[in-house]
C-alpha cells in the first residue's frame, strides 16, 4: 500500500507540474536529486519556503507541516473541480487510480495519528538522538553482512530503517514543539505576573478611591446636618426679631441711662488699657528676672569618735578597709599622725558647716562682658579638739563663668587645691594624690576665638604650702604664677607658649615653655621644650638657651600609618633636675616618672634621661605583628651608660576568644646606641590565653593565661598560669575565683609561687525578712618560705530594725609569715591573678592581725566601731558617729 501511494503521489505531482513556472530557492543548487521536485510543489503553492528564500531541505518536516502540504494539495484538487467540472489532473488518473488515491490518503491520515502516538512515547520514553543513531548503525551493520540470515526479508529491512528515520524525525520535530511551547509558556507566565501587577495596583487604587468617596459622603452628611442647624436657628432668630417688633425700649432704661452706660464703659476700657500697660510691665520684670536663677545648698556635718591603741602601729586595712584610714593602702596603718588630727589623744571629734550660692543667668548679651554663673562655697570649722571662741569661716571655693562678646570665660578660686597644667613637663598640678593639695589660689581662662590665630589664654596665680606634697627639693613653695597661650595657626597646626614662676616677688625658679602638634593625614608630630633655670645664676633671657645654665626637657613624637603598618618614634631628652617634678614646678610629678613605684606620674619620659625609640605594628588578617627598639642613656649623652631594648612580637587570633603571642626581648649596654657587644637580658616569651569578656569566649567570665618563659643568657625556663571566673546563679554570686602558679625558674627548689582565692555573696534579700546579705572571702599563696592567708566573713541587714536602716559586720584575719612588715600600708594584690603576693613581698617579719567591725547607717547617720588585734599583743579600738545633713 505504501508502494501504491508514494506512486500515486509522485505521479500526482509531476501532473500538477505541468504548464506551471518553477520556483527557485537559494538553497536549493542546480542539479540536487530533489531539485525538480522541489521547485515544482513550490510553483504548485504545496510548498512556499521561508522569508528569506530559503528552502531548508536538510530540515526535519513536522507533523503540521505534512498536514499542511496534503491540505493545500486536496484544495488544489477540489478547486479544480470546482471550477471546470473536470480536473486535468483527475483525468490523467484512471478511476482505479482516484479509488486507490483516496484510500492511500485515509491510510495516510491512519498512519499520521499512530505516529503521533508512536512520537508521544518516544518521548515519554525519552527517546534521544544517540539511540537512534545506534539503532542505525545496527542496521547499516546488518546490511553489511554478506548473506542475510535466514528469514531476514530485505525489503523488510528497508522499511525498518524507514521507519527508524521517520521515528527520528518526528522525535526531533516534537522536541523542538516542546520548546517552542515552553518558551511561549514562559512569555505567557510574564505576561500573567505583569498584568497581576496591573491588577493589584488598580485594586490599591479603587480600594483608596472607595475610601475617598467614602470620606466625602461622610463630609457630606456632616455638611447637611450643619445646613440644617444653621437654617434652624436662622428661624429662630427670625421668630425672635418678630417678637420684638412693637416693643417700647424706654420703659426699661431712658436715654440718660444709656448715656451713662457709655461712659461707665468708656472708663471701663480707659482702666483696661491701663491695666493692660501695668501687666505687659509686669511680665517685662518677670522675664527679666527669670534670667537669673538662684541656687542655695550647703551641709552640715557633726562627727565624734575616737581611737585607742596599745602596743605598736599596725596596718588594719589588711584586713578590711574602715573609716579610721586614709584610703586603702596608703598612709594608713592606724595612729598615724596624718590621720588623726590630735595624736596624742586620738580624738575624732569635729564639726564643720558649709554654704554654697549659685547666680546663673540664661540669656547673657552678645556684645560686651556678661556672666552666665557665680557660685561661692563657704566653710567653717563648729568645733574639733579644743575650744575656739570665734571658729573661722573660710572661703573653699568660688568661680565665675561668663562671656567677653560672646567667647567664654571662666575664673575659679580654691583655698586648697587649685588645680592647672601647662604641659607635660611645666606646671602639671591637676593630678595630686589625694590629701595632698596645698594650693591656693586662682586659674583664669578665655577662648577668644574673634580674635586672630583664635588663642586660649589660661592665668594661673597663687600660693603654695613649703611642705609642698613632700617632694624631694620641693616642687612648689611660696607664690606662683605662669600664663600660657595656645593658638591655632591653620587647621591641623596647635602651638602654645607658656612662662611660669615659682618663689615670691623674686622668683626662685622660672621657666619656659613651647609645645604643639600638627596633622598630616595619616601622619602627626607633636613636640615640645622647657627650659627652667634658678634666679641664683642670674637673671639674663639668654640664660634659658643655655643647657648649662638652665634645665631642659624636650621630645619630638611621630605617629602615622603606611597602609597595614603602624608607626610611632620619638626622640627625648630630659635633665635630672625634672626627677620629682622640680624643675618643672609640678606637684604630680611626686616619685617615679611612669608608675614603677610610688605614685603614677602623668610624664611620658624619666628624668635624666636622652634616647630615641621606635615602635612598628602592624595587622595581617588575624595575625597582629609589633616591633621595637629603644636605645637611652644619661642626660646630657654619656657614651659610657647607653642601654639598648629590642624586641619583636606576634599574636595570633584564634577561635572562641583565644590567643597565641611569643614575644622575644634583649637587652644591650654599650658605649653608643644599638651596640650589641654586651648582652645583659634575653627571653623568649609565649602566652596562649583566653578572654572571657569577649563575644565568642569559649566560656563566659573564664580569664585564662598560660605563659611560658626562656632566658637565653642564663638558660632557665620559667612558667607562670593563672585565670579568674565569676558567674551568678540566683542569689549565690560567685564574684572572683583565681588561681596563680608561677615559678621564674623551675631548675630552682623553692621558687614557686602557688596562689588561690574566692570571693562570693548569697543575697536573700528577696526572700527573707530584714534583707539580709552573707559575704565571704578567702585568699592565699605561698612563695618558697614566704607565705600570707587572709579570710573574712560578714553579714548584711537591709531592714534593720526599722525602714532606712542597714547593719553591717565584718570579721577577717590575716596571717604572714617572712614578709617584709605588718606595720605599713602596701598594694592589695589580694585578688589579682597576675600577683605573686597578697599584700607584702618577703622580708623577716611574721605575725598576725585579726579584727571586727560593726556600722550602722540610718539614711545620713553612720555609726562604726571596731576591735583588731595583733598576735605580739598590740590592740587597737576605733570609734566614730558621724552625721551629715545636706540642703
């Protein structure tokens, strides 16, 4: 039957060929197998190519495009027919031929639908390409072979490869279909999200034209209901005129009567405008006086108390800190004359009143001089130890603030501790260790920033005590006076020039001072000079430029960054004269300049002293590198006593909250800078520790450190590791857990130090009677023969007895033994895990203290009594009520 068709098709068409003109495709070159036929379906309209005029024979013909070439084919014929009655076509074909024609078509159609089946499952089964090409080649093998097999039908064969070619075909047309689709199911879905978009945003807008037109029908019904109470009371105004009509208004008062009431209300408005004047005066007085506001507060406080001791001094703050001393660990140990102002009776009794006013005005003038706020402190000892007819009242202070055209100024007065610095190394009074300000007198200071170069002028004058903070040679003694002024000569820039004076009207000490700063970019200097002579080598200008004749301190610092890298420098030169602030008039320089021991002093450099430093950093990711190298000597430069230190570090970030640093550190003294021909110190450091205020700490409030030590020259190893943990858990608080354990050679017997403390409350203040609070602590360490214990108790009662009322007890002992004394104030170190001792280094003394202490507190009255002992028998007895009032 295929045979039959293809026949009858090919026969069909060279009919329809006839009496036409061939069609031409660019593709389609001359003398192609299939060129005739090509050219004569396309002038027969079966076929018409594509846009560009191109047949496209290579091409897979698609379902649809097969159908479409039949159609366009039985069209042809059945115009024809139409048309002429008879069909050249049709009468170049037999009847048998027609009958065979049409069955072959509906064969054809058949045949269509089962491909289309076939097609479906080709690709539900999905059917490639590669599979059919190896089908092919199966065929293409089997064809090869030299006989075929028996029962193999050659033409059976051929129309399996047709049918396999035709399989391909119509897989590939149907897999192109299926992407067209897809591609158009995608347009499709765009379309559908854009014209949802349309949708909602119409619907917004006829949602907010609904509630508009919604507004407005309200609008409208308010509006009615206000047109209908208008229309009623014009009708009832109208009925109202109506009833007056006729009516005689004499019979209620004559024309005299109105006469006079015009001019009652003419005085009337005559007193209100009078009035009016009055009040607008009044409130001109009252916004006048309301710029000033006035302030009034004072105390008054009553003390009695007293202290008895038997035996020798000793230092009660080791084991509590009380009233009785003058702050921890100091000057504290009890009987000590600066604490006590009547030694020999040891009376704590006293009493003493202050009063201070306070002027403010809050809307000072812009033009000429004005003050903001006055302010004045007084003070009066009622009574102490012995009978005064007449107590003295003292001014403790007072100040001004104010404005010259608008620039601030300011002018304060302290009896006893007037507080100033010029610079780092003229005139630093601002910093005094408490209880040791013994200056009297006034600091002054204007911005005047209208005025060229914007300088800040700062007066400083007065008196100072002889005693002068007990500095060695004295700091400051008999009056004073300096003035400084810093200006502001472009951006970036800030200079200062200062002269200060020391000794009464003839001055035994004068100085002065340059310093200032400038930044570029990245990069800043700042520098500074002082020189400070004695008038005893007389009194010439030349004389400060003189290093002989005069005391000089200066440095220059550089700070700056180069990408990644940190840089800071300097170079120094200070004269031994500036060791305990003396040369420089500075009552904070009081000991050793950096805070080695005795108090911290505020100066970047050591007195007697010249060296030059350099300190690199720098960090790369979470590596942080640093380096230094600092090289100084004897001031002026001794070539004999120069000291070199270097050192190079690395720290390395590691995960929750942990770090790695080694470190290595030497020494060198030579005869010039950077000379490595004697070694004097060389260690390897590495600390591995972990910080336990940190975001990713391993373990919340866990502090640790483990450090580990070599000494290059000597070939010792020390390790030290020590950490700290607090945690809360309800109303038991566990403030400081420690443990240390150091050893600086562990080739060494004896030379460990073992440390250990807690500290911890339970509050059961919210869920007991009377509030009560139990403290405890516990701390000691051993080092060789040396070793200290301390351990303490005590108890707490918000509510004692009655509402605003508190008790407080306290019991501690301490117990040492080789020690270096039990009788003077030292450091606590009690609680520090990076301490070797609690209190006291070794010595030769041993001993105990044990002591209690009671105070009661009712809102401002307090009460404190206490009983210590030591174990050589020596007992102390303290005792002091204390109130204060304040208004």
């Amino acid at each position: 039957m295929k045979k039959r068709l293809v026949m009858l098709l090919a026969g069909l068409l060279t009919v329809l060929s006839m009496g036409f003109g061939l069609a031409q495709f660019s593709d389609v070159p001359a003398g192609h197998w299939a060129k005739e036929a090509v050219e004569a379906l396309a002038a027969k309209g079966l076929v018409v190519g594509f846009p560009d005029g191109t047949f496209r024979g290579n091409e897979t013909l698609t379902r649809y495009q097969a159908a479409l070439i039949i159609y366009r084919l039985l069209q042809q014929i059945e115009a024809e027919m139409k048309q002429q009655g008879e069909s050249p076509t049709m009468e170049a074909m037999s009847a048998e031929d027609l009958e065979a024609l049409k069955n072959a078509v509906q064969e054809l159609a058949a045949e269509l639908a089962a491909l289309g089946v076939r097609v479906s499952a080709l690709e539900d089964s999905a059917a490639t390409k590669e599979d059919i090409a190896r089908l092919e080649a199966l065929i293409e093998e089997l064809k090869a072979q030299p006989a075929p097999e028996p029962g193999m039908d050659e033409a059976a064969l051929q129309d399996l490869a047709d049918r396999v070619e035709a399989a391909s075909i119509a897989a590939d047309t149907a897999l192109a279909q299926a992407q067209q689709l897809a591609e158009q199911l995608e347009a499709l879905a765009q379309d559908l999200e854009g014209v949802k978009g349309d949708v909602a945003g119409l619907q917004t807008q006829v949602e907010a034209n609904a509630q508009a037109i919604q507004a407005l029908n309200e609008l409208a019904v308010l509006l009615n209901q206000d047109v209908l109470a208008l229309q009623d009371r014009v009708t009832a105004l109208e009925k109202g005129l109506a009833d007056l009509q006729g009516v005689d208004f004499e019979q209620f008062a004559s024309k005299e009567d109105v006469a006079a009431v015009q001019e009652f209300a003419a005085a009337l408005r005559s007193d209100l405008v009078g009035l009016s004047e009055k009040v607008s005066k009044l409130e001109g007085q009252v916004a006048e006086l309301s710029k000033v506001q006035y302030s009034i507060s004072g105390s008054l406080t009553a003390t009695y108390g007293m202290v008895t001791l038997g035996g020798n001094n000793f230092d009660i703050d080791r084991l509590f800190s009380t009233p009785f001393s003058t702050g921890v660990f100091g000057a504290s140990q009890v009987a000590s004359a600066v604490i006590l102002p009547d030694v020999a009776s040891r009376n704590l009794s006293g009493g003493a009143a202050t009063l201070t006013f306070t002027v403010k005005n809050t809307a000072p003038k812009a033009q000429g001089v004005d003050f903001t706020e006055a302010s004045a402190s007084l003070g009066v000892a009622a009574f102490g130890g012995t009978f005064v007819s007449t107590p003295a009242i003292r001014l403790d202070a007072a100040s001004v603030k104010g404005t010259i055209d608008g620039q601030a100024f300011s002018v304060a007065y302290s009896r006893a501790a007037s507080r100033f610095k010029f610079n780092d190394y003229l005139f630093v009074n601002d910093n005094d260790p408490a209880g040791r300000e013994t200056r009297q007198g006034l600091v002054a200071e204007a911005d005047l920033t209208k005025l060229p170069l914007s300088p800040k002028v700062t007066v400083v004058a007065g008196v100072s005590d002889t005693a002068d903070n007990g500095g060695t040679g004295g700091n400051l003694q008999g009056n004073y006076f300096g003035i400084r002024v810093a200006t502001k000569p472009f951006a970036g820039l800030d200079l200062a020039l200062s002269y200060a004076a020391n000794g009464g009207p003839n001055p035994t000490r004068s100085a002065l001072g340059l310093d200032g700063s400038l930044k570029l970019g990245d990069f800043s200097v700042k520098g500074l000079f002082v020189t400070s002579k004695t008038t005893a080598i007389g009194g010439y200008f030349q004389d400060y430029f003189d290093p002989a004749r005069a005391d000089w301190a200066y440095y220059v610092q550089l700070s700056g960054q180069l990408g990644p890298v940190g840089l800071k420098a300097n170079y120094r030169a200070i004269d031994d004269d500036y060791a305990n602030g003396v040369a420089g008039m500075s009552a904070s320089h009081l000991a050793f300049y950096g805070g080695v021991t005795g108090y911290q002093s505020p100066a970047p450099y050591p007195a007697d002293q010249e060296g030059v430093g350099v300190n690199l950093d720098a960090t790369l990711g979470p590596v942080a590198l640093e380096a230094y190298g600092d090289s100084y000597g004897a001031y002026p430069y001794n070539p004999d006593s120069i000291t070199t230190d270097l050192g190079v570090a690395a720290t390395l970030g590691l995960p929750m909250a942990f770090s790695l640093k080694v470190a290595y550190d030497t020494s060198y003294t030579g005869a010039s800078y950077f000379d490595v021909s004697s070694q004097t110190a060389s260690t390897v450091t590495g600390t591995l520790s972990h910080k336990g205020d940190a975001q990713d700490a391993l373990v919340k409030d866990l502090n640790l450190t483990l450090q580990g030590t070599y000494n290059t020259i000597s070939s010792t190893f020390g390790l030290a590791a020590y950490g700290t943990y607090k945690l809360g858990l309800g109303p038991l608080s566990l403030d400081t857990l420690l443990f240390r354990y150091s050893d600086p050679n562990l080739s060494v017997t004896n030379d460990e130090t073992l440390k250990g403390g807690l500290r911890a409350s339970v509050d059961l203040g919210g869920l007991l009677p009377l509030k009560p609070k139990l403290l405890g602590e516990v701390a000691a360490r051993r080092t060789g023969g040396t070793e200290e214990l301390k351990w303490g108790v005590g108890l707490s009662l918000g509510e004692f007895l009655f509402p605003g009322s508190s008790l407080e007890a306290r019991y501690a002992e301490y117990r040492a033994s080789s020690v270096a004394s039990l009788a003077v104030g030292a450091a606590d170190h009690a609680f520090r895990a990076d301490k070797d001792v609690l209190y006291s280094v070794s010595g030769g003394a041993s001993g105990s203290l044990a002591g209690f202490n009671v105070t009661w507190r009712y809102y401002d009255l307090r009460a404190d009594y206490g009983e210590y002992l030591t174990s050589a028998g020596d007992h102390a007895r303290t005792f002091r009520i204390t109130y204060t009032a304040k208004f």
